[in-house]
C-alpha cells in the first residue's frame, strides 16, 4: 500500500490547532468557575445567608440601601390618601377605621427608621434579633390595639349598606385602600430583611384581625380581600428580597475574589523579597568569611580576589536593602508594620550616602536610636532627587541635628541643593502636593515626581515622623530646594566637648543657618515647637542615655580626630568558649549554601568539635530525625548511638522555613519539641524574615536566639558564645 501524501497545513489551521486547547480550557474554566450562589447559598424559604459572616456582612451594609425609604413612602401615601378620601366624601366610616391604623403605622414607622438611621456597629447586625424580638411585640400590640377599637367602633348594619349607595361605594373605596396598606406593611419586614417569623406573623396578625373584627361591609368579601392583598405582599416582597440579596451576594462575592487576589499577590511578593533576602544574606555571610580567612595572606592575587569579593558584598548588600524597602512597603499597605530602632552613626550614614556629590554636616549627636530602615529609605529618595534636579556643579549639602519636641527627641536632617537653571523655584503649593499620593507633576519643577514622596511620607507618618519641603532664593538668584525628615530617636549620645570640637560646632551651627530668604522665598512654620539643641554645650548627664552601660569608654576616630562616647563593646574575632572541651554544635537548613554557611561558622568561628558537629537538612529523613540527633541518639549520618557514647549537642541553630519537595517544618516547632524533650542547649532559630519576625520569634519560650540570614558569622559566633559562657555561670 503506497503512503498517502499528506497536505501541508494552512497557517490559519495551524492557528486554530494551537488555540483549539486552549479555548477548551478556558471554556471548561469558565463551566467548572464556582459562581456567588455556589459560594454563598440562600435558605429558599428565609432567605438567609447560610454562612453567617455573609449574613453579618449583608446586616452591616444594607442600612444604606434607599428601598425602606421608598416603601415607607408609598405606605404614607396610600393612608394619606384613604384618609383624604374620607373626608372629601364625608365617609365617616373611612376615618373611623383608618384613625387607628394610621396612629400604629406612624408609630411602627418611627420604630423601623430608628433602626434604620441607628449608626451600625462593626460585626453586628444593624437589624439584629433583639430588633426582631421588639417588632414581634408590637404587633402584639397592634393586634390587641385594633381588635379592641373594632369592637369599640362596630360597622353599621349591613341592611344599611344595601340600601345606601354612598354608604356601599364608602365601604369599597376604604376595602381598596386598606387592601394596599396591607400590601404595604407586608412588604416592610422583607425590605428590612427580617426574620421569617416576624413576616409570618405581621401576615397573620392582619388576617386575625380582620377575621376577628371586620372593618368593611358586606363581611363576607373583606377576609379573602385581605387574604389576596396579603399573598400578593408576600409574593411582591419575597421577590424583592431575593433580589437584593442576589445583588449583594454578587458584590460580595467579587470583593472577596479581589480580596484573595490581593492576599495571594501580597503573599507571593513577600515570599519572593523572604527568598531573595535570605539568599542574599546568607552570601553576603559566606562573603565576609572568605574577607576574615583571606585577609591577612599578603599575596597579589589573594588581594585581588579580595577585591573582588568586597565588590561582590557591596552588591549583595544593595540587594538586601531593597528587599529591605519592599517589605517595609508590604507591611506599610497591610498596615503591621512596627519600627524597630538600633543604634546609628547618623553623620557617617549621610556621608556614606552622599558620597562625593555633596557635603555631610558633622552633628551634635554621635549616634542615636532611629529606625534606620525608614531613615534610609528616605534620604535615598531625597538624594536620588537631589541629584536628579540640581546644578551639576554645586555639591548637595546635608545637616542632621536632634530637637527637643515636648518631652521626646527628634532627628531633624535636612537635604539641600541649588536647583537647575531649568528648574524653578518650588512653590508652597507645590510642597504640598508632592508627598500626597497620587501626585504627578505636568511640568518639570524641583521633586516633580511625588509617588516616591508619598510613600516616604507614609512610612515616616508610620513611625511617629514626617517630612515636608521648602524653597527659598539667595541674594545671588539662586533657587534651593530643601527636604526635612523628623523621625523620633532615643539614647541619644552626644560628642564630647573640647575647643576642636566646639571650634567645629560652632562652624557647623553657622553654615547650618537658612540663608535670608530672597524674593520668592516660602516661609514654613513646620519647626514651631521644635527646640535647637545647642551643640557647642558639654551635654548634661540628663541627657546621657539611660541604657549607657557603665563602663562606655572614650573611643578615638582617626578620621575625624574626635571622642565619642560608644557603648559598643569590642568585636571579638572568635567567641570566648568556657566549656573545658569544643561545643557540639548542630544546624539544620533546606538550603545547600546555608548548610555550609553553618559548618564554616562552626569550624572558624566557634571552634566546634567538627567529628560530632554538622548540618542537616539534604533530606526529609534528616530533618524528620534532627531532634534525635540533637539529644545524642543518633549521629549525624543517623546511625544509633550506644547509650555510653550518648552526647547531646550544645547549640542548634535551625531554619524557620524548611521546605523539601511537597513537606513543610516549621523551625520554631522543632524547637519546641527539642525544649519539651528535655535538650538543654542553645536553640537559635535563623530566617531571611524582616526584624519585627524576628523579634516575635526570639520571643518564644523555647527559643534563646533568633538570626537573620545576612547577620556576620562573627556576630552569630559572639551571641552564642554569650549564652553558652551566661549558663555556665
């Protein structure tokens, strides 16, 4: 049989080909999508939302709906209308039964508006049962009411109706009219979204009464009259109901797709920025351990690769400090974010920033207690404008002094440059707009782009601080731009004073002056309440920092041939250990590079005793057996140990989040079960998380230490070396 010769496709049936799946995918995407009355179904009968936080929700908002307005409004009507009727035909019958319908229907309104126009309370219902339970008792009421005022004022008798015509057309006209009110009060309970007992008994209520003590000749057609009115209520208002729930249902149900997208994004981002910050850290460990072992070897291409790992470091470091920002942005939209303050050199941070396009001021304070994530983020927007809108040829000049405010103290920087010829002076208006959000400006002027601004000011307004701008011109017609950050500082360390220092406050204090204002100068009221702390005064002892150990020594800085008061203890290049023989130590990481990081800060740095000492974490098995190989049980390799042999280890140190194919750990739960089966060493947990995580973690009772990932091998040795040498004691 010869092969049948195929022809070549077309490129349209190749198209479709391609998108022939995937239209059937989206299609059967689109069939199996779950829709709102999936995801919240109704009772068929009461109407209610079976999920009763859909049912909270529903009971919260519909207050603000506009159709009890309405319904009341046509109920007022008709009764105004009946009543009017009566008395332009002079039908005493009209007024007498409807006088008292219109007293409980004035009253019963009163009753629903109260509820209605009642300002709803967070996570309570605005129509709650308790509402529910008084309306039930005044229909009691009603029923009591008109049954007693029927049997007060009888209708006439019905050979009188059959012989006056006036008398009969009265008696239907009012039938009429009372058949719509009926309608009418039927339909309130439903548009406020009642209890279907409450809808039962307002029905049967107006039919007892009616069937009790009938109010319209002849007898015999007012109660299936009535009982009409009264199904065609409930039909109209069951309708109506379902309708407004299926609407909200549909709103709701999108808000809660747009809450999860939102929630499953801001999850990705922070696992994305935990994954990136974690790896970086851990490098920029490993980095600065291959700087100690290599430092000292005097070899040309030793210093070389020196150079080249320092660089390697840098930019490690840049990459943890925006990863840094975007979690400070994350939290600041979730609202959790909470300022941590550490001890800063807030002169060597501008110097470190500005580096040679400009000028850093030397302050009064030597360093102070500031959270510095937000410091930086805010004098790299400042610069990176600074920069972007100044003379080229003028350096940018930045100051930094702490102010009294009240009772607290505040670090006041301020970032000043000449704009270009270009750009013009900033206006008032201008330095409003630029730190609200949103912003941008349509033609180039100094910080025209006010995103950036707005989130400085957010994460400033965040921690108690703020920022504003000013320009002002100089008598040489030069327009400068100037950015003021306020952030509220603790422990302040002042410099001490001799005559070189004074000699270089008082030249500091003079430059940090504002120039006269010029023409066109904008004058700010922003440091009112602000008190100048003067530098050049030896600092009182009032104002030394109540944390300030006792034994801070004078350090001298070669660079700038000053003292500072530091308490800041030496930096020992290895841990001083006081066990008589090497710690065991033990680490526990998903991460082939954090497993070495762990052995090299054991061998180099804590000196361990590396026969017994390792790091786990390659398999599931190792991490399922740690806690076994902690207490002494088993060796690193998991193999028993002989109950003689047994030893547990002296330090753990584990990773938070650990992730082995499709199993989770969670680090904090091995070390609670380590405490509970009696380990008695040191438990230090280790993350790539922000601080405020560490924090909370280092708080548990079973944890004596939480790292982050970009945290020094020396520095991990040194705390651990402190708890080891604190427990010996």
């Amino acid at each position: 049989m010869e092969p049948q010769m195929m022809e070549p496709a077309t490129a349209g049936e190749n198209q479709q080909s391609r998108n022939g799946p995937c239209r059937e995918s989206a299609a059967l995407g689109r069939m199996h999508s779950p829709t709102a009355a999936s995801q919240f179904p109704m009772s068929p009968w009461t109407l209610r939302f079976k999920d009763e936080s859909v049912e909270t929700a529903h009971q919260e908002t519909r207050a603000n709906s506009p159709t009890l307005l309405c319904v009341l409004t046509i109920c007022n009507a008709v009764f105004l209308g009946a009543y009017c009727t009566g008395i332009f035909m002079n039908c005493e019958t009209i007024r007498a039964n409807f006088t008292p319908l219109i007293v409980l229907n004035v009253l019963y309104q009163a009753t629903e508006l109260c509820f209605y126009l009642r300002f709803p309370i967070a996570g309570q219902a605005c129509y709650g049962e308790g509402s529910d339970a008084r309306k039930l008792f005044y229909v009691t009421v009603a029923f009591v009411g008109l049954t007693l005022w029927a049997d007060a004022f009888p209708n006439g008798d019905e050979a009188d109706f059959e012989d006056s015509a006036s008398i009969a057309f009265c008696s239907h006209i009012g039938l009429l009219y009372n058949g719509n009110a009926a309608i009418c009060i039927v339909l309130l309970p439903y548009v406020t979204h009642s209890t279907f007992t409450l809808k039962i008994c307002i029905s049967g209520m107006i039919a007892s009464v009616h069937a009790i003590s009938p109010f319209w000749l002849p007898v015999g057609i007012e109660l299936p009259a009535i009982c009409i009115s009264l199904s065609i209520g409930n039909a109209l208002g069951y309708v109506l109901e379902h309708s407004l729930r299926s609407t909200f249902r549909e709103q709701h149900a999108r808000l809660a797709d747009q809450e999860l997208l939102m929630q499953m994004k801001v999850a990705a981002n922070m696992r994305l920025t935990h994954t990136i910050k974690g790896k970086c850290g851990t490098a920029n460990s490993l980095a600065f351990a291959v700087i100690s072992c290599l430092q000292g070897i005097c070899i040309e291409q030793v210093q070389r690769a020196l150079q080249l790992v320092h660089r390697m470091r840098f930019l490690l470091e840049e990459a943890e400090w925006w990863c840094n920002h975007r979690q400070l942005f994350v939290h600041l939209e979730l609202g959790t974010y909470r300022s941590k303050r550490s001890v800063c050199d807030v002169d060597a941070r501008l110097e470190t920033l500005v580096g040679t396009d400009g000028l850093a001021k030397m302050g009064p304070a030597s360093s102070v207690e500031v959270d510095e994530v937000v410091l930086g983020l805010a004098l790299d927007e400042a610069l990176a404008n600074a920069r972007k809108y100044r003379d080229p040829n003028t350096q940018i000049g930045l100051s930094s002094r702490v102010a009294k405010c009240g009772s607290a103290y505040m670090l006041h920087v301020e970032v000043d440059s000449i704009n270009r010829a270009d750009v013009p002076l900033i206006s008032k208006d201008q330095c409003e707009r630029v730190i609200k959000a949103g912003y941008k400006a349509h033609r180039i002027s100094a910080f025209s782009d006010g995103v950036g601004l707005a989130n400085v000011q957010q994460a400033a307004v965040a921690v108690g601080g703020r920022i504003w701008l000013h320009g002002y011109s100089t008598l040489a017609r030069l327009d400068h731009t100037v950015f003021h950050l306020l952030l509220p500082v603790e422990g302040v360390v002042w410099r001490r004073y001799d005559k070189e220092v004074g000699a270089r406050h008082s030249q500091t204090n003079a430059e940090a002056k504002a120039p006269p204002p010029g023409v066109g100068a904008v004058a700010w009221p922003e440091e009112q309440g602000l008190e100048r702390t003067p530098s050049p005064a030896p600092p009182s002892p009032a104002l030394q920092p109540a944390s300030l150990p006792p034994d801070a020594v004078a350090t001298t800085t070669e660079a700038a041939g000053e003292r500072t008061y530091a308490a800041m203890p030496a930096q020992p290049s290895a841990p001083t250990r006081v066990h008589s023989g090497p710690l065991v130590c033990l680490g526990l990481d998903d991460s082939s590079i954090c497993r070495t990081l762990h052995e090299l800060v054991f061998e180099d740095f804590v000196h361990a005793d590396m026969a017994h000492s390792a790091s786990l974490g390659a398999t599931a098995e190792e991490v399922d057996s740690f806690v076994d190989v902690a207490l002494g049980l088993l060796t690193p390799t998991l193999r028993p140990v002989r109950e003689a042999d047994r030893r547990a280890a002296d330090v753990v140190i584990i990773d938070q989040n650990l992730a082995i194919d499709s199993k989770r750990w969670s680090g904090s739960e091995i070390a609670k079960t380590l405490a509970a089966r009696g380990f008695r060493g040191v438990i230090s947990l280790m993350s790539g998380t922000d601080t405020e995580h560490l924090l909370e973690l280092e708080a548990a009772e079973h944890v004596d230490i939480a790292f982050s990932k970009s945290d020094t091998p020396a520095y991990v040795a040194e705390r651990i070396a402190a708890i080891v040498e604190g427990r010996s004691r």
